[in-house]
C-alpha cells in the first residue's frame, strides 16, 4: 500500500454565523468573522488515495483522472463562490464553514467517487484555510 | 541607502463588477470573478521603505512601528472585510479592488504615515492576491 | 473524529554540548552546534488537536483560544531566549534542545491545558528547526 | 518514540513508456509524459526515523548521519539522472519511475541502512515530485 | 504605472554541454550538469507587465490574458520538453539552456506578444531552476 | 545584461543591545530582542550578480564558484555564531547586527571578491531573517 497526494487551491468567502444568535453574540463568538459581508481565503486541498500502484503504469491512481475528480467534486462548486450562501451542504443546513466542515464536505463529496472508480480508495482529505490553519479528515473511523 | 521590507496579510472578499453593465456583460469580461456574493483571497502586503540605517539602533525604521502602521492604516480597514462594500477607496468610487488598485490604495494609505514620520521613504508596495499573481507599485514617477 | 493544526513560529538561541565532555568531546559529536555562544532558529509549531466538530459553532476547538494556549504555554517562554540557559526544562536538567527535545518539551506543555479544556485531545505536535529538519510527537503510546 | 525528518532534493528526468505498447497507445496512457526525450523535475525526499531521543545526546539519529544515508544510498544514483536509464530500479526492471515506484524505490535502498545502524527505524519516505504531487510509503504493513 | 505579474510553472529536462568539447572538458566545466541523458527542473516562470491599471477595468492587462500569452508562446513549446533537443533556440543554435538562457528566450518569445496588444510593455522576465537559483532579464537597455 | 541570483542560508544568534544604555533604555527601544542571552533566526542570504552570459557556458557566472564566494566570504563566518559576540564587522565595532547592517556586511564581503573575478559586477544582496522581513543593499549609490 502506498498513498499518493494531489493539492489543488480554491477561492472562497465565507463568514462565522448563527442566524439563531442576535449580532452580538455572534460577535462574542466568532469577532470579526461574524461580519455579514463576508470575507474570503485561498484554501489549498489536499487529497491522499491510497492503493497498490499498479504493475504496468506504476499508478496507484491517474493523476489526471484525480484531478479531474477534485474539480468536478468539489472545486466547481467551491471555488469563487461565498461557501454560506452558494454551497447546498452550508447554505441549506445553515452549517457553518469552518475548515473542519469544509474538509468534511470535502471528504463526503469525494469518496463516492474514488470508491466507484474502484482500485483505490480515500485516506484523507487536508484544507488548509491559510498557511497556518488546516483540518484534516480520514472518514468514520 | 537600504532598504527594508515587512510583510503582513489580511483575508477578504471582493468581486470585479461594473454596475453599469449587464449581468452577461460582466460575465463576459470578468467571469466567474463577477459573481455576486463575492469570493476571497488570502492577501500578502509587502511594504518596502529605504533610508540609512541609524548607526546608533542600526534600523531604517523600527519593524514594530512598521508593523504598527501597516496595521493601522491598512489591515484594520482592509482585513475581515467586501473590498467592494466596505472599504472607502472601492465601495465610494465604485473602483474595482483589482490587486492593482489594491496595491495603488495601500501605497495612497502608507505614504503619508512614512513621510510624516520623517527619515525613511516609502519605497515600493507589493500585494499578492495568491502566490502566482502579485502588483508592485512605487507611486507616481 | 477530525484534526485541527495551527502553526506557530518562534525564534530561539540553542547549543548541543554535555558539559561533562571535554571541548574536543563536544565538537567531535556535535560538530559546530557545539560553539560556546550558541547559534539559532527561526522554529515552526505545529499543534493538532482532534475531536468532534461542534455541531453549532462548527469548531474542533476555537482557533483563538489554541493561539492563546500556544502563546501562554509555549512560546511566551521560548520565543526570544536562549533555550538551554533560561527554558527550565533544559536549563536545570542540562537536557541538550534538539529539535525531538524541543517537541516532546511542547507536548509537555500543551497536553495539560487542552486535556484541562475537554472536548479535544492533543493530537501531534511537530516542530521545525529549519523548513528540512523537523520532529514529531504523539505522546507516550 | 518519536519521529524525526529530513528533506533532501535532487534532480533528474524521466519519462513515462511501456516499451511494449505503441507510441499511440503511450500518449493515450501517458498523455505528455510519455515524450521520448523525457522531462524532469526537482525531486524532494523526506526521510522519517522513528525511535527514542538518546538521554545524552537528545538524538534520534544523528541528523549529519542521516544526510549522508540520504546522499550514499539514494541521491547519488538519482542526483542530476535519467531514471529510466540510468537508475537501476527503473532501468533493468523496465519500470516507470512513477512518483509512487520513486517513493518504494527509496524507501528499498534506506531501510537496510537505517536498520543495519540498530536505535531506529525508517518509518516513512515522502517523494514530492512538485509542490502539488507527492507519494508516501511506509513499507509492506 | 503599476507593475503586474503572473507565476506559471513548466517541467523540462535539460544538460549542460559544448559538442565541441571532450567529454573530460565537458565533465569539468559543467560537472554533473554535463551528462550525456540530461536532468531536469521544476521551472518557474515570472511575468512582469507594466502600465496604467485601466480606469473601467482596473486591470493593467486581464490576468487570463496574460495565463494565455505565456501557455502559448512560453510553454507550449517549454512544458514536458528536453530543452537541448526540442526548444529550436537551444536545439538549433546550440546553445547551452542555462537559466539565463531561459530567461532570454522566453523574454524573446513573450516581449512580441505584450507590445503587438498595445497598452502594457514587457518589464520583466524571471526564471527560477530550483527555488534557490533565478535569473531575471529586462530586455536589452 | 541579466541578473544571476543564488540563496544560502545560516543559522545565528544575535541581540539588540546598545551597552551604553541601561537595561531598561535598551528593552524600552529594543524589547525582547535586547535579552542577554541572545536569541538566533535562520538567515537567508541571496546574492545577485549581473552581467552578460557567456556566448559559449550560458553563464553569467558559474553558479559553483558563487556558492563558493558565498560560503567562503559569508558563511564561513556567520554560520553557527553569535553575530554579535564573533563576527568582527559587529564585534569590533559594537555594531548592531540588525537585517539591515547584515546586508550591508554581507555585501562588504562579497563586493571584492566578485569584483576581483571580472565578467560581473555584485547587483544586490538581500537578507531575510524571517520569511516576513528582509533588507536589501545595491551599495552605495
């Protein structure tokens, strides 16, 4: 077993809301990114499939086709879009898209497509929101 | 003559939108960074001062003032915050926070708080908007 | 269950040397990290904390308070000194700062405060001396 | 136990052919990569042991030790190198030079020499072929 | 006027040798750069514009534009090649595809291209081999 | 006329210390970079030489000779010292090793020996002390 990583960056705003909460608490809780306009980072996501690689391409996946998963999956609708209001597992659940639920949306998007393809599967998912911050998901362990 | 150089980021949202065009018109020239609820970046401002190091304290300026100055006239209005709806510079104008005219507001903001404090000039400022796109500005020449 | 990592820098003096060893001794080992006056780094923090995501807030632990906890418990005391002459676990047990020293200290350290916090468990720390050298610790397993 | 890092870079080229398929089938496979004159990349190798810090010297392993396992064992045959034809790995065995077969390919050559030197153990090889791209094993499990 | 610029990356192999020369001549000017299967780089291109941020747009050129420019005339030729034998500045003038070399051809290749748009002039061309070693060029001045 | 720039780096200690103050004037100026014992950063230095390439190397300087020039002029004295206490253009004159008089040292040392060898002339040399903060020196003007 070995795990091979692709990183891909998107675009996004986003803020740190409870619509339950009055302005003040939201800003006790969450200080400036509770502001209603908004804000935005660069995120990088990094994602690891682990498998065999196999014997004839030395792949353990195609890169080209884990890209094209990343874009499809998760970057189309994440990238240069407000996360809040625009992403259905945010906007409709009223979840608020902290790096964690990010790179657990992440992960639920991605896995179904990794699993289908067969050979390898999803080991984990990392986002980073700036150089300095990233969560890190693996699945229901 | 020296110079010295201090970085500092802030996270925000904008978007490129000319309200005087129609909703095809700004997809048309500006795509998906047109969109209405905006997108975010995680910013880097680099501010360039030159001057003669002190032959006492050995600085062209004092990093923590520096540091200070950055803060207080650019992050505090810039960082956490819709370039386009909050920030003077863009939200009155209506100009669009490229990072060109964010490097150019940045510069019109710092200038002045350098040369009053007498000694060393501001020399260039340089704003990435991610790590592969970055303007420089040095004021009018 | 998901990690959440932030980093931290800090700038410290450091030399390897036993001062039951001779002068000869200590360099043959250590070669010139041995020098009397000590040289330093620029050392990255790296702390995982793992848990559930709070289904309100959304947040493993609140990224403020893991600064300030970083702040309080490790950097206030090794930020800016001479980590054999003045960080007491290496002062009075004449323990010599590797960066494994280094990272097994900062566990040391974190572990009470967040385990004190509930909710999260420290997951990893990892310490940087330079951005090719670095240590990690999960604690005694 | 705890784990301590090195990186390393090299340089070399490679390409991505099975020598029984036809150049069409090669492209189709293999896209650009597949070009006869091969293309290259700056290679970044993180070595991991993992063991207890000695209570003399703080040290996992000696770090200028674990340079020169590094240099002997893997950089010196892949250092400023064709993979396919010159490495052996690759070249007698006809196979691809994957980032994943570089990542198995290292960590063949390093383990013996870390395991024959007795306190540690290779606990992981990373092979990053750009910043974007990276495999990582940790021996048969 | 206002400096813009855009990173883009390029994968290529390369050696350094004068056909002219013996192979000892070759090996001792150039050393491990000299031989005969080529190694190669992770290249990174750096595009500096210059001009006035237009006053509708704020763009000194449109950033997509600029991507588009350099995939074309830099890239297309550059990516996935073995510079000595398949770049005809190299290949058919002999000669050796230093970083200054680089640097050159690709200012030759994009200078045209900028100024045939009108509005913006080439500024400036950086290439780095590895993150440690970069060449710039500004046209002949 | 194209510039050729390399990195290195170092690891050294330093403080901000005027010893014609009292402990308090040099912490109100200097803060917690006066403290006695020091604390140390890892340097990066990079050297910029221009000139023409070579017609027959591609060179504008062979890139071994200036990490020798580097090595030999700079390092060899700054690595692994407390710049303050060892370095003669600090020591002996009470100079204060800030990024700024580093530059300017550095360039001291590297000015002549780059000189000496023809062909280019030393353009700039800039040090960072930390990714955040750098200062660069073009001579005196």
């Amino acid at each position: 077993m070995i795990e091979l990583t692709r990183r891909a960056t998107f675009s996004a705003s986003h803020y740190y809301r409870n619509e339950a909460w009055s302005e003040e608490k939201n800003e006790e809780v969450f200080g400036r990114c509770a502001r209603r306009n908004g804000h935005g980072h660069n995120y990088t996501l990094e994602v690891t499939v682990s498998g065999e690689a196999d014997p004839v391409t030395g792949f353990v996946v195609d890169l080209k086709w884990l890209k094209d998963v990343i874009e499809d999956e998760v970057l189309a609708d994440f990238d240069h879009r407000h996360l809040n209001l625009e992403v259905p597992e945010f906007a409709e659940k009223k979840l608020i898209p902290t790096t964690e639920n990010i790179a657990i949306a992440a992960w639920n998007r991605l896995e179904p497509a990794v699993s289908k393809a067969g050979g390898a599967r999803l080991s984990r998912v990392r986002v980073y929101e700036t150089p300095e911050i990233f969560a890190e998901y693996r699945g229901e362990q």
